[in-house]
C-alpha cells in the first residue's frame, strides 16, 4: 500500500481510521488508573500553589468535554484571593448547620464530625458556572431538554477533574449552599448560573477508597445491582454468563 | 527510612501518599489522548457486538463516577433489541422534526442535513437515569441543591465515555426528545429519570476535530474567553504572562 499524499482527502480518512483504534495496553491502564483513583478531596490540601502550566492543562482538557450543540456552556472563574475564598466559606457554614439539622440523631452527629469543604485551605477554588445564554436563542440538542447545557458543564467538570488526578492535583466538589447563593460574590448576572464550586490544589495524600465509605457514612453498591437488560428492574444477563 | 509491616496503619499512609503523586509522562499523555480524541459519534458506527468484557470494563468505569453523599444514583438500561431501538428512533425523528421547525431558513435546512443519532445502526444503546430516591430521603451534599444527583449520573456518564474512547469504542449522546417521553418504553417509575440517551458501537473512524465544527455548524472559543480571575467577565492574568 502506497501512503496517501499529504493534506489529500485519503489523508484525512487515514488519520480518521488511526484516531478510531483502541489505545495500546499501557495507555488503556492509564486511564483506568485515573477514573479509579480519582477522589473528592477535603481534608488533604497543601498550601502550595498550582502552576500557570498545570492548570492551563486542567482548564484545557475541562474545555474539550462534549456540548450540547457545541455551546460550550461553561465559564470558571479562579478563585484566589484568601478574602474572597473567607465569604464563600462563611456561606457554605451557615448552609452547612441547616444541613446538619436534616439528618436525625446520631447521623446528624456524624455529619457534623466530617470535614466536608477545603474552601481556605486550598489555594484555588474554582466558581464553574453555565452561561445559559450562549449559543444563542435555539441550541441544536437543547431543544427539548432544557438543562442539557448544564450536563455539558458538569463534563467539563469530570474531564477537570481526571486531568488533576493525572497531574497529581486534588479536586473536591462543595455543593453545600444554594445556587443563587454564590450570584452576588462573583457578579453573575441573571442568565449565567452555578453549577460547581471546586477546590483545588495539591496534595501529600489521597484516600484508597472514597472517603465517605471509608469514614462508614456509606457503602459502594455492587455494579450488577445498577445493571438492567432492556426495561427498568430487569437484571442484566451479563453478569450471568 | 525502613518500610513499614504489611497491614500497618504506616502501611495505610504509604499507600495513600502513593496514590497521590502526579502520573509519569506517558501515562499524563494518556489521559489527555482520552479526554482530546473523544468525539460525539453519530455516523460511524459497525455493527459488530460490544463484548461482555469491554462494557463490563465501561460499566465499572461509570460506576468509579464521584456521586454526591456517595448516593450512586445512577442505573444503566443496556438497550440491544432491535424493536426497542426502532422504537426509541421514533419517537426521536418526531421530536427531531419538531426541532427543525424552530431554527430559521437555511440554519433550518443546514439542521435537516445533519444525521444527529445512531440509534439503529449502534448495536448497542443504553438508557443512562438517575434513581431520585437512592440515598433516602436526605443526602449529603443534596440538602441545597437537589439536582446535584443528575449532576453525579452526568459524571458516570463522562466516565463511560472516556473508557470507551480508550477502548476504541464510540459514544453518542442523544438529546433530542422529552425525557419523559421514554419512560413507557423502559418502565421508568415516576421517581426515576432519563438523564442521558448513549448509542454504543465499535467505529471505523473518528472525527479529527468536533463534527459540528467540522460540518461548519459551530465554531470552538477560544480558552481564554470562558476563564475568569476572582469575577464574572474579569479577563485571567494565567493567559497574560
């Protein structure tokens, strides 16, 4: 086989083929590595700072994850400042005591021992919000599902968040507040919303298992439990075989 | 320094400072191949069958998803009857038509060219919901923001994604219809909700670049417009040094 001639079309369909294929068994592991190992810190932060180059990569690889229509919903703003950081924290603490007081006895003891947010300890957060406006009045894929621009967003958010585990960058996700209760602190107007609030940094270890099972708030489920064949409820034949 | 005995709580801290170090560069590279050369497949679908392996392997993959007061709030309907899939295509072209009709002249035309779904030529489709119930009544994380679980089925579906794009398997995701415009056909009790419609096949090319950019639909931003520092609209320093 002779090889197609630069820029011609067989030269685009060859790069079409080889970018289709399976990763090689290395590459494969390295991804699994990353969806597994990946964890929700709050405990574990360093004070240190996450470089330009490091988080150019994260914001790089959040804003290559699927859109509705290719409206790329998501905007993120960095969140430095030890000031700023301090009112959302405030926030999330007042929004965290009604939290507490939802559960009953012994449960609401136990949620008052975790420590759920690392809000000040982690030198960046990042406030990751969905323009709701963008791409204009009628979105190809958003017509009928109002709030796909939001599951857009929140790929972002996961791609972000795998990229940070490869790097070595711990992620937690803090959803303790109300969504309009972060608008004023970062000047949102009406037609952008909250979607997400990280925080991001470093860090000198990262749990083995999911911290929450870990600390016996909750358990794993098996995966043939959330498995169905064809209808809701129908166990799935392939963990049969 | 002597390492420390097996089953130690040293033991413990070593494995979790282990599990916190950045990847080495192959396996970084790996992880962005995943997140940059996953595409939204709609026409290049084979119709050779998934093995039980592979999508076992993706399963497991979304089933590693982050969820919020560890809920797991997600099942995965694996959907390979054909009448099912014809079924599913129907009530998509009816939508899809309905869709058409709101975009203007030739945006209108454009729209109608565009195969947006693989529905029948995938093999394998599967109805991604979230269960609103699991967890109970209060979860972690939920108490102020109660979509956060279709947030955490939106991660596991990401999860899917990138595993498949590692194992040379294809994902598109279809949006196009009411969501509960299928639950008759899955039997979706009246708490459980369809959060995203995925055709699943073996594919013998990749788009290089988005097809809605490829196909001139849409254009990428650029990163720099979508980061802010500390306020909605205030231009990153990061992009300025």
């Amino acid at each position: 086989m002779t090889a197609p001639a630069e820029g011609t079309p067989d030269d685009e369909a060859d790069r079409e083929r080889r970018a289709a294929g399976p990763f090689d068994a290395a590459a494969r592991a390295a991804v699994y590595r990353a969806i597994e190992s990946r964890r929700d810190v709050r405990n574990e932060f360093l004070p240190d700072p996450v470089s330009d180059e490091i988080l150019a990569r994260l914001l790089k690889a959040a804003h290559c994850a699927p859109s509705v229509g290719l409206s790329q919903p998501w905007s993120f703003i960095l969140v430095r400042s030890a000031e700023k950081r301090a009112e959302v924290a405030g926030i999330v603490a007042r929004r965290n005591e009604e939290a507490a007081n939802m559960f009953d006895g012994e449960r609401a003891a136990q949620y008052r021992r975790l420590k759920l947010e690392g809000i000040e300890a982690a030198p960046l957060n990042i406030c990751v919000v969905a323009d709701r406006s963008r791409g204009g009045p009628v979105v190809l894929g958003r017509t009928h599902q109002d709030d796909v621009d939001l599951y857009s967003t929140v790929c972002a958010v996961q791609n972000f968040w795998l990229a940070a585990r490869a790097e070595g960058i711990g992620v937690g996700w803090v959803s303790i507040f109300e969504p309009d209760d972060l608008k004023p602190a970062f000047g949102l107007p009406e037609h952008v919303c909250v979607v997400a609030y990280l925080c991001v940094g470093h860090v000198e270890r990262l749990h083995v298992r999911p911290e929450l099972e870990a600390r016996r708030w909750g358990e794993r489920l098996p995966l043939a439990d959330v498995v169905f064949d064809e209808r809701w409820g129908a166990g799935a034949e392939m963990f049969n075989r």
